[in-house]
C-alpha cells in the first residue's frame, strides 16, 4: 500500500519504520526541515530501541520523507500522527491537528482514488467527527464518497514501540464505513492481533482510558504502598499475591516515585476536562493524579527524616528519564523531586546515562555528573529515580559517599541498606 505519515514525532516516526518493515512504500511528512535531514541521514532524531536500525534498512528504500503535502493526493491511507500537546487548563491542544487537517483537505485531488484519512494521534471524543473530518472536507474538493475516516489508537510504549507496534495486544478502528475499516486494517496485514472495530468515538475514548486506568493501577500501588510502609509490609510481595489473580494480573503495579511521561499526566488532565464540561465531578481520575503529584515529594520527606535540615546538603540523583531506555524527561517525576531539594537549599548532583542534555536545557542550575562514581562521590544521600539496568548492579559504588543513605524511588536494587519510597 501506499502510505503517508503526517507528523515525524515519536509515534509518527515509530509506525513509518515499521509499515515500511511490513513491505509498504511509506512517505513521512514534517514540516521540521532539520529532523527531516537526520531520518534521510538513516538515523533517529528520538533514542528508542531499534529504530536506528529499522530506519537505515528501509530510508531511501520503502521509506522516504517529504516536506510538503503533494504526495498525499496518490495515498491509500494516510495516518495523522500529530501531537495534541496538553493546553494550560489541561485541555488537548488540538491546533496543531487542525492545520494538518486543513494541508491534508487542500492536498486531496479531485480524482475517483478512494482514501481513508487515519487518525492516530490522541484526540478527545468527537474530535475526528467534529473538526478533523470537517476541516478536511471544507479544503477539499475531493468528493467526500471517496473519502474514508478512521480513528486508529496507537499503545505504543517509549523504548518498547517497535516491539508494540509488532506485537499489539489488539489493533482498535473506530470506523463510520466497511471500506474505510477494510483498508485501515490492510495496512496491518502481517501482524497478527485480534482486531476491535467500534465508531469512532469509542475509539477515541478507547485511547484516553487504557491510560487512566493503567495509570489508576499505579496510584493504587502507590497509596497501598505508603500504607504498608508504615506497617513493615512490603507492598511488591502484597502486590504480587494480589496480581496472581487473573482477573487483577501482575502489570502496572509496581509501586515507587509514580508516573511520568508524555501521556499518562497529559491524558488524564485532558480526562477530567472532559468530564467536567459535562458537568461531572471525576473524583477517581483526580486522586489518580493527585497521589501521582505528591508521590515524589515523599521522597523529601524520607530525606528529611534521615539526614535532617538539607539545606547544604549534597543529594544524588540517579536517574532523570521517566523511565528506563529513553531520554525522554516530560513529566519525569525527578522535575519535582528536584525542584523540592532546591528549594529547601540542597545541593543536587544528578546523573542519568541518556538524559542529561534534556535536563541540563529544564534545569541548568544543577551539577551534572558525568558518570556514577563523581554524582555519589561525598554525597550526603542519593535517590534512584530510574530504572536503569546499570543502577541494578549498584553495590561498592555507594561506600564513596559521605554517609550511605540510598532511597529508591524504583525497586532496583538487591542491597540490604536501601530504603524504598514505599516498601
Ligand atoms: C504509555 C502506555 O503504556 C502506552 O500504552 C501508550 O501508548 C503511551 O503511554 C501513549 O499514550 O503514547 P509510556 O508513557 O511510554 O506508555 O510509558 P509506560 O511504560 O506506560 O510508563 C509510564 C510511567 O509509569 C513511567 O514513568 C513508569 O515508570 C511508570 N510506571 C509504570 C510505574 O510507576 N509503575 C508501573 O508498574 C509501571
């Protein structure tokens, strides 16, 4: 098939290489001139495992990028991978979408080419119905019989995408025609999940509550976790005798420093928008949230408790990245933690071994390490707030500090000195 990319983000990106893998002929649009030059250099302007690779194989090959919207006029299907980045009050930002809209209407030629229109990117209820499909059919002249719409969630999670995008759980498409599902779901052919069609509302709701309620699951192991702390349990045995039954299942239980990321914060505050302008009062999504918010400012308090006043005191942080094997630190829960340290006068010494430069451009007031040895040298404590495989080993590294108080943020760790957020 012939397939277009609008959008060379992280998922943009991500689906590109891997329809190009599956044997389609894939164009991607961006209008970022610069980034545009890195992917033809057969290089990833993102770090996420594997890409690398799947791009050098298929660039210039099935895979080849565009800056302007011509080609779309002799595209099967089209998917919009544009960000809806969150909006002061929490609301997607849906401007971005509009526009590409409005290109991808202007771009259709009037010609008898039946096309489907897939939208990937993560839009509220209602938003291809109402403004997508609207934008493009005002800036068409295409006739709208040729036109197909679909809402096509993407679950990809950062540094596993390649392998989510091979092996999905299940492909959702929110549909209003057989032919626009029918051709939506010939771009997967190769991949073998089970497929859920529904409209595309539902799709679109679809997207919003797989995070909030694995996001739920989280703040569930949280609270639980803070619980238990002050019993002597440790929660990550609790949890596992908990999620050994299947109706509860062992995945997203694992209690720390909370959630962060480009989606789970950003797709629960778009949730409870959502609710709220229909006059509704999400008091779970909320909590969700707020135990998320106050999850990392623990971690102070444990200091607090351990080393007393930390005004002057030098506090390690190992690990800036939300999660392992990225360098991405949107809404990394180390932002706040360290934001707290500063202002109670610490001194923050950080190391991260992919996202240092991303930190280093948010918070430049830090000392940066370049390696473990020099963040830990003479600290007063240190906080793992990433789940790097190279902090697991962490053993004889720690005797460099001035006194060894080790708080994991993450359960990595297989030393008896280390004391958890919540365990
Ligand atoms: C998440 C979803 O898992 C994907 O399915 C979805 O496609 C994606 O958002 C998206 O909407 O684009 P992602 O944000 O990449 O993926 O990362 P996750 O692996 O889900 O982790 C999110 C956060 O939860 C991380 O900060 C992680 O440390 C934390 N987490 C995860 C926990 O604190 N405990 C857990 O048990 C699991």
């Amino acid at each position: 098939m012939k397939i277009i990319i609008v959008g060379a983000g992280y998922v943009g990106l991500v689906s590109s290489a891997c329809f190009a893998e599956l044997g389609h002929s894939v164009d991607i649009i961006d209008v970022d001139e610069d980034k545009i030059k890195i992917i033809n250099s057969g290089k990833s302007p993102i770090f996420e495992k594997d890409l690398d690779e799947l791009l050098a194989k298929h660039i210039h090959k099935n895979l080849n990028t565009i800056t302007n919207y011509e080609k779309i006029a002799y595209a099967d299907i089209i998917f919009v991978c544009i960000g809806t980045p969150p909006c002061h009050d929490g609301k997607a930002d849906l401007s971005m979408i509009e526009n590409a809209s409005k290109s991808i209407g202007k771009a259709l030629h009037n010609n008898n080419k039946y096309q489907v229109i897939a939208i990937k990117s993560t839009v509220p209820p209602g938003s291809t119905e109402n403004l997508i499909t609207q934008k493009v059919l005002e800036c068409s002249v295409k006739n709208p019989i040729n036109i197909g719409f679909v809402m096509n969630p993407e679950f990809l999670r950062e540094g596993m995408a390649i392998t989510d995008f091979i092996n999905p759980d299940r492909i959702v498409i929110g549909c209003q025609d057989e032919k626009a599902a029918y051709v939506a779901e010939s771009a997967y052919q190769g991949i073998d999940a089970p497929i859920f069609r529904t409209n595309i509302r539902t799709a679109e709701m679809i997207k919003y509550v797989s995070n909030a309620f694995l996001a739920t699951k989280i703040s569930f192991s949280n609270e639980i976790g803070n619980i238990c702390k002050k019993m002597n349990i440790d929660v990550y045995d609790v949890m596992q005798g908990v999620g050994m039954d299947h109706r509860i299942g062992m995945q997203f239980l694992n209690a720390g420093a909370g959630f962060g990321g480009s989606c789970f914060p950003k797709d629960i505050a778009a949730l409870i928008c959502l609710a709220e302008d229909l006059y509704e009062n999400p008091i779970l999504l909320k909590s969700v949230s707020m135990v998320n918010k106050q999850q990392p400012l623990r971690i102070v308090e444990l200091l607090e408790k351990r080393i007393g006043d930390l005004q002057g005191k030098r506090i390690s942080i190992l690990g800036l990245a939300f999660k392992a094997n990225t360098d991405d630190i949107r809404e990394s829960q180390s932002i706040p933690l360290i934001f707290d340290l500063m202002r109670k006068g610490a001194d923050v010494v950080a190391y991260d071994p992919k996202a240092m430069d991303m930190m280093r451009n948010l918070i430049p007031s830090i000392q940066y390490c370049e390696n473990l040895e020099e963040a830990l040298e003479m600290s007063d404590a240190c906080v793992i707030m990433t789940e790097w495989d190279e902090f697991k080993q962490l053993n004889k590294e720690f005797d460099v500090m001035k006194s060894k108080v080790i708080i994991e943020g993450r359960k990595i760790l297989s030393i008896d000195d280390a004391e958890g957020i919540c365990w």
